[in-house]
C-alpha cells in the first residue's frame, strides 16, 4: 500500500529495490496480556471494554464487560478493584479508575434501559442454583444465556444475598441491586424465594434438575465466649445489618462497640453512627496494618467519626461496661495478652468476627468433602467430589468478596454447561503478561485521575444516601482514554509512520497491519517506538 510521503518507485517489479535478504530478525505483532485483566476475580476483559468507552460507544462496553459480569453498576461500587492495583498506568502518574468508568457504564445501561439478549436456543436441560447471593445470580445469568433452564432458589425473601443483607445502603444504594437482579430474571431464570433447601439431593430428585451449582452465603455469625451479664446487650453483626432491611431499625444506644477487624465490623461502625450513635468504637487485637478490612473502608470511617482501639481484646461485658485488655504483637505478628486492663463504657456490644455457612443441606451426599467449615471443589471446574453438583462463593476456599463470587458463578456455569453436554472444558492458553518495561511511554503525557465526588461529611453520618458519588460522562470517557492499551495493538499508526523500509501494510480499521517482508530489513524501529509493546522482534531462524 503507497503511503502519501513515500518516494515513488516501482517496486513491484525491482527486486533491486527489496531488503528483506538483509534481516536477521523480523518483527512479529503479538497479544499479550494486560495485568488488570489477569487481576480481575470475575474475568473481565477490562482492555476490551475500556476501549469502546473510550470511543464513545457505551452500550458495545456495556455487553463486552457483561459477557464476563452481570453486575456493573453494583460491582462499580463494591468491588475493591485490585486491577487498579495491578495497572501498569500507576507507574507513570495514577490507575486507571476501571471501578469508576465500570459504574458509569452500569448506571448509565440502567438510565438507558438496556437489557440482555435472550438465548437463541433451549438446551432442553434445568439447573438448579442454591442461593441468590452474587455468585448463585452470575451463575444462573450465563447458564440461561447457554440455553438452560434455570432456578434459583433462596432462603430470604429477595434476592441479592450477602449483597443486600451485608453491605449497608450507603455503599449500595438498593434500587440499583434489585435493577441489576431483575435483569437477570428477565431473561427467563425461575426464582423461589423464601424457599430453604433441607436436603440437596432430596431437591434434585423432586425437582428433575440435571446439575446443581451450591452458593449459599456466609449468613451465621462467629460467636466468641465473653463473660457477660443478664443484663449485658450483645448482638451479632449480620442479624444488625440483615434487620436494617426492615422497617423497625435496631436500637443500638448512643455508645456502641464493634468487636473485629474486618470490613464487616467497619460497615457496622459506620451504620451504628448513622443510627445515631455519638461514640462507635471499634476493638482490634492487632494494629491498623494488620486490620483486614480493606483501607479505603477504614480512612472513610475514621473520616466518619468511628475510633479504633487497637492492640485490644475484649475479656468481659458488663452492664453497661467492657473490660478491654491490651495487647503487644510478638514477633511472628501474633497478638498477646499484657495482663493490662481497662473499662470502656458501651450500650451495646456488637460481635463481627467473621461468618460461616450452613451446610446441612449437604447431609447424606456422597462424594463430598467439607473441611474447616467449606465444600472442596476441582479449582479447574467448581465441581464437588459428587458428579453434576458444583459450589462457589463463600462455600468453597476463597477469599470472600462479591467479585471473586461472581468470577466462580461464571466458571462453575461454563463447566456445569460442559458437564451437561458430556464434554469437559479445557482452560484457553492464556497469553504472555504485558509488564511495564515494554511500554514506550515517551508517547503518554501526564493525565492525572479522576476522583469520585463524595457526600459532604455532615450528610454522611445522619443518613443512608450512598457515600460515593459517579462520574459524568466527559469525565468517564477521559478516564476511558488514559487506558494505556498495555500489550495489544490499538492502531496508533506509530509503526506505519516511522518505519524507514515502507514495509507495514495497514489492513483497515480493526485489522492493524502486516508486514511486507520483502521489504523489512529488521531494524526494528517498529518494536521500538510501539507505544504498548505490541511488536516482538524475532531472529529469523524461529
């Protein structure tokens, strides 16, 4: 193909005029694999939605992301985005804000209107889904987009899960849970509520179901044995936050204490000030760097006015009173008992020290293996050691986090779907990671991230309105733009333009180049000055 600054020669017919015999190493354009995708729980193909946003094109990255999650609009808030973390774009000036631009998209298919496509086709098959958490709902989203028949069924009485009776409204706002539920059920999933399954096999067998995939949530609060008086007010986290979905808001009293250190107990902290606490205060045994809830959560409650005693444990509750020991961390991080004490005044003691599952739904199964409380799955399929049924979410071994149980709901669907069929799904070759050193970043300015807008402080304590605004959409398509497209050609042209030998042939829009090897002596100027290092530079004999 003629460039318009190329010198005009015939050389189609001069082969004096041909380098290629020169080379020894030809450049050869490569797909590598950016770090926010490999960090992504749920699967997402973040580069590929990213780059429709930031074309403008929102509905098309609104299906590109909702092939892998469901969930947009409620992920873009609850998900504590490690890609962000993994982004290669921090090293120059800030992230990506993926979590911002993906809640953009979200709310903005919800304003729009946009729903899934039905499936084409019936499989003829029924799957059953336990649970209408995060995992259980993505789950039962892409078996029915595979053709099966599907029902879910849950022991509370709306859908959502952990998602609802976990995360307070502030974080998510409930008109956007049950928008992004109903979605799902709109594409023909059953749903029965307020049905608990008693026995799994039991329910298989009635129901004519061909594969079940199990994701019960963590609804069964940890206790710890603190002496405690008659008199004493203790309660558990979760029944506190699962009440909040009722009219009758509990009474916690004007002094509250959360005893953990997760983001369960800063989520009780931060309501216990929103029901009108005047002190809540939360007990940790280690210090701030050891605190698993997730720092973000942390700073927004101190922000808040919630205070943290670290380095504590709680040994007694009185009427009225706790007795707190301090503790010191020896040197494996471990905390220990100093013998010092001290009373800390409270109307309530609030325990958030973690959760559990029920699974006596699993009794009598065969084949199962459960330990420490979760079911064993094949990590490959998240299938159980009993054939057609899986398990994902919090029942299996995993960090508990809703994108890591949407990212199980989609795997154990597309295996339950080979499972259905007789087959067994091999894992796709994944490609060489996109590391930083690649880049040519001399073609990226500086473009500082957009920040959410959040609440005003005053609002924040004395209401449930959602603490952390979007963006609009000039601001989600810049953020869009600063993708540096890390390992993957985006036709920037660079190699085109600089190429000395006229040796790159442009394809057409969405099919970059080839090379003319007649033509390429191998310089690899191209390699060089590809902005995302999307060009390998081979020796001839491979």
């Amino acid at each position: 193909m003629e460039k318009p600054f190329a010198i005009t020669l015939d050389v189609g017919t001069s082969l004096a005029n041909r380098t290629g015999s020169w080379r020894t190493q030809r450049p050869v354009y490569v797909d590598r694999l950016p770090p926010c995708n490999a960090q992504c729980p749920a699967g997402e193909d973040i580069q590929g939605w990213l780059y429709h946003a930031e074309g403008g094109d929102y509905e098309t990255a609104w299906r590109h992301l909702t092939r892998d999650n469901p969930f947009p609009a409620i992920m873009g808030r609850v998900c504590y985005h490690s890609c962000e973390g993994a982004c290669n774009r921090g090293k120059i000036d800030a992230p990506v804000g993926i979590n911002s631009v993906e809640r953009f998209l979200g709310d903005e298919a919800l304003k729009r209107g946009w729903r899934f496509d039905a499936p084409a086709a019936s499989t003829g098959r029924h799957a059953l889904v336990v649970g209408a958490g995060p995992s259980g709902m993505s789950a039962a989203y892409h078996l029915r987009r595979m053709g099966h028949a599907v029902t879910v069924v849950d022991a509370g009485p709306m859908l959502g899960g952990m998602m609802r009776f976990g995360i307070p409204k502030y974080r998510l706002p409930r008109e956007v849970l049950d928008a992004e539920m109903q979605r799902i059920v709109d594409l023909g999933v059953t749903v029965k509520l307020e049905h608990k399954v008693a026995n799994i096999a039991d329910e298989m067998r009635e129901g004519g179901y061909d594969a079940a995939f199990l994701a019960v949530g963590a609804h069964i609060a940890k206790r710890a044995f603190i002496p405690a008086g008659d008199s004493t007010r203790v309660l558990d986290a979760i029944a506190v936050l699962r009440s909040m979905e009722g009219e009758d808001k509990p009474m916690l009293g004007r002094r509250v204490v959360v005893y953990g250190g997760g983001n369960t107990a800063v989520d009780m902290a931060r309501t216990a000030r929103r029901l009108g606490a005047t002190e809540a205060i939360i007990v940790y045994r280690r210090t701030r760097e050891k605190m698993p809830a997730h720092d973000m959560e942390i700073e927004e409650a101190l922000q808040e006015g919630v205070m943290v005693k670290w380095l504590s444990t709680i040994r007694a509750a009185g009427d009225g009173a706790l007795t707190i020991e301090k503790m010191r961390l020896d040197e494996k991080g471990q905390p220990q008992p100093t013998g010092e004490f001290e009373t800390l005044e409270a109307d309530s003691l609030v325990l958030a020290l973690g959760q559990e599952v029920d699974l006596s739904l699993l009794e009598g199964v065969p084949g199962l293996d459960v330990k420490d409380g979760v079911v064993q799955v094949d990590p490959a399929t998240m299938m159980t050691g009993h054939p057609g049924l899986f398990a994902g979410g919090d029942m299996v071994p995993a960090e508990r986090n809703v994108t890591v149980a949407v990212g199980h709901g989609k795997k154990a669907a597309r295996h339950i779907d080979a499972w259905l069929r007789g087959a067994r799904l091999e894992a796709a070759p994944k490609h060489a990671p996109a590391a930083f050193e690649r880049l040519n970043t001399w073609y990226y300015t500086d473009a500082p991230k957009t920040l959410r807008p959040q609440l005003e402080l005053a609002r924040r304590v004395s209401s449930f309105d959602e603490v952390q605004g979007g963006l609009t959409e000039g601001n989600a398509q810049f953020e869009a733009r600063r993708c540096l497209s890390c390992g993957n050609c985006f036709e920037c042209d660079n190699c085109y333009g600089v190429c000395p030998d006229n040796a790159v042939i442009k394809l057409g829009p969405g099919q970059r180049f080839q090379i003319n090897l007649d033509y390429c002596k191998g310089c690899g100027l191209c390699a060089a000055e590809c902005p995302c290092g999307a060009i390998d530079m081979v020796g001839e004999d491979i």
